[in-house]
C-alpha cells in the first residue's frame, strides 16, 4: 500500500502568524485600521442558573420579553420545517405585508439583517464614491464603524441638551456629505425630534443629500408631536426611513428590519444586500407579527413598557438625578465620570447596564424586578434624601 502523503503544516512567522513572509496586498493594509476600530463590546457572563452573572441584562435595549405568543406558534411550525431550504431571496411575503400595513409600494422597501444591516447597504451605495456621513454624538454606536467599513468619512455634531441639535447639524452639511443620519428617539440618550423642528431641517437639507431617520424605537413613542417618517418620505425624495422587528416586536435574535424609500433609492440598497441575507425564521416571524392577533399582543406589552419606562424615569428623577425624558424603551443618567462607578454597582447587585464612560448610562426598561435594582442603586447616586 502506498502512504498517503502527510499534509503541510503551515510554518509559522516569529510573531506567530501562518502568513510567515507572504506580503499583504495593499487593501489589507489599508484595511488594518477599520479593522482595529471595530468596537468591541465586553462579551456577556454566563452562569448556569440564569446563563448570566447577572441575571437581568439591561445593556442591548432589548424586549425583556420574548416573540409575541401568536409569533412563537407560527415560527415553532413553519421555519423548522424548511430549514434545509434556502430562504425567499426577494423577501416577497415579508415585503407585501410590510407594504400593506404602511400603504407604500412593494419596490420603496429594502429589508436586510436588522435595520443596521439595512444602513450598512445604504451606506455603501452612498458612499461609494467617497464622502461623509452626518450624525448627532453621542448616538447609535454603529454609525462611526459603518461609515468607516464603507469608506466614509464621519462629521460628528454633537448634542445640545442630550437631543439633536439640528441647526448645527444643517450649518455642518458640506459638499462631500452624502448622508445625514438622525435617531428619533436617539440612542442612548431617548430624546426626540419633533415635527416642526425636523421639518425645518429636512428644508434645509439639500436634496441630493440623503436624510435617514432612523426610527428602530418607534413603536414605544407616546408624544404625538414626534413625526411618523414614512409619512414623510412620501413627499420628500431624499428621505429614507429605518425600521426594525428588534425591539417592541422582540425579534432581536431572527435579525430583521426594513427601510422605507422612493424607488431608486430601495434599489440601490437592495442592489447591496447580502443574497439570502434575511434568514426564513426571521421572515416568517416577521410577517407574524403584522397578524391581527399579534398586533393586539404587541399593542398591550408596548403600552406595558412605556409605562414602566414613565416609573422608571420618574423614580429616578425622585431621587434626585438628571434624566432626559425618553421615548423610547431605555433611559439615560449623565453620570460623567461616575458612570463606571454606577455601572460596576449595578453589575454587584445583579444588574448589566451599558456603560458610556465619562459620559452616562443606559439602562434599558426591563422586568419590574430589574427596574427596582436600579433604582436602588442609582438612590446612592441621587441628591435628594
């Protein structure tokens, strides 16, 4: 019998690398310090009673809640059953009940992993050329990542108050800006853009710019001066409007979300979309959860949230700290440098928060139970009593 010729085993280079003295095309190169920008959040603790150190994460914003009831029933019976198969590549189902409930035409969606997957397309086609993305800071901590992945430049204006400060974010627009993103709610900070105020600043924006409003919380906003963006997209052809199952819909896990646009601009996202990117489970539950039965399953549990959120935000107001008024499902404390001290404090008392350090924390609106650790916590951190 012949002996099978043992396989190569790469040698390795002194600083331990397989490549040994092979030379990195210059795209790697340049590629070396997005790839070290990569935010790198704490992986989460895991313990066998709870699979967490702590047993209530309030540090992703996420539905303390799992998929609504009717959702779990038709997902449990239908994504199982096909999960040898590839899923629907054009998303037909999910992107006619979408349009359906919002009264817009089936090509103005583009649907992808969440709606950050979805910016993460429209970016690349907005910066394909190069450029810069415009954004209030502190807001959603993806933003700087994928502008840079997607070979942009970032104009950062920061908030006024702990809201958008949209006449500074107008003044800030210049002739490379290809893409305006305001978060409405803003993440972390809760605050939101009202009607008149956004209207002014969309005026002023030119109309070769792109405007995303970026609404993964709307479900949970109560102020009715807060404008729905797809009803202002309609008019206005620059504007794009994000979405999420994520949050009030629970389906953080499934990944899937959605933006609203005129035609050519959905096409120039769906022409960047992963193939298949939308998994079947995601789609399935997607379209579930826009169902008769789920809508008033997800009606109930919303209102449940933005009431704790009001308890929330004003038992800790009681206890004498600054608290913006949020609409959304998480509150903000402007601790500034006692921010690490708060979050460590929480962690001790079985509680994980996002920590912004120098900055603040966000704690998402969790179980009534979690919600009441905070609030003993933060009572040291307060100045009444």
């Amino acid at each position: 019998m012949s002996r099978r010729a043992r396989p190569q085993v790469p040698q390795r280079a002194p600083n331990g690398s397989v490549f040994g003295s092979i030379s990195f095309s210059p795209f790697f190169v340049a590629a070396a310090p997005v790839v070290r920008s990569i935010p790198q959040p704490a992986p989460r603790r895991y313990a066998p009673e709870r699979c967490r150190m702590t047993p209530y994460g309030l540090s992703a914003n996420e539905n303390p809640y799992p998929p609504l009831p009717s959702v779990r029933r038709i997902v449990a019976e239908a994504a199982v059953a096909e999960m040898n198969r590839y899923p629907d590549r054009l998303a037909a189902e999910v992107t006619g009940a979408v349009a359906a409930r919002l009264s817009v035409p089936a090509d103005h969606l583009a649907f992808g992993a969440g709606s950050v997957g979805v910016l993460l397309h429209l970016l690349h086609a907005a910066l394909a050329d190069g450029g810069s993305a415009l954004y209030a800071w502190p807001s959603f901590e993806a933003y700087p990542h994928l502008t840079e992945v997607c070979g942009g430049a970032s104009v950062r204006v920061p908030l006024r108050d702990d809201a958008h400060d949209l006449d500074a974010m107008a003044a800030a627009v210049r002739e490379d800006t290809r893409i305006v993103v305001v978060c409405n709610p803003n993440n972390p900070t809760g605050t939101v853009v009202r009607r008149a105020e956004l209207e002014r600043f969309l005026d002023r924006v030119p109309p070769g710019v792109l405007v995303v409003l970026d609404e993964a919380y709307r479900e949970f906003v109560r102020d009715i001066d807060v404008p729905d963006g797809v009803g202002l997209y309609r008019d206005r052809p620059n504007v794009v409007v994000l979405r999420t199952f994520s949050k009030a819909y629970g389906l953080a896990g499934l990944r899937i979300g959605y933006a609203v646009a005129q035609a050519p601009v959905a096409a120039r996202i769906r022409a960047r979309a992963v193939p298949f990117g939308v998994n079947s489970a995601a789609q399935v539950a997607a379209v579930a959860s826009l169902g008769a039965e789920a809508e008033a399953e997800l009606l109930q549990r919303v209102d449940a949230l933005a009431k704790e959120r009001d308890r929330l935000e004003g038992a800790l107001r009681d206890a004498g700290l600054r608290v913006p008024p949020s609409q959304a499902n998480f509150v903000w404390l402007p601790l500034g440098e006692r921010t690490g001290e708060f979050a460590a404090a929480c962690a001790r008392a079985g509680v994980e928060v996002r920590a912004f350090p120098g900055e603040g924390a966000r704690v998402t609106v969790g179980e009534a139970a979690a919600n009441d650790i905070v609030l003993r916590v933060a009572a040291a951190y307060g100045t009444a009593g």
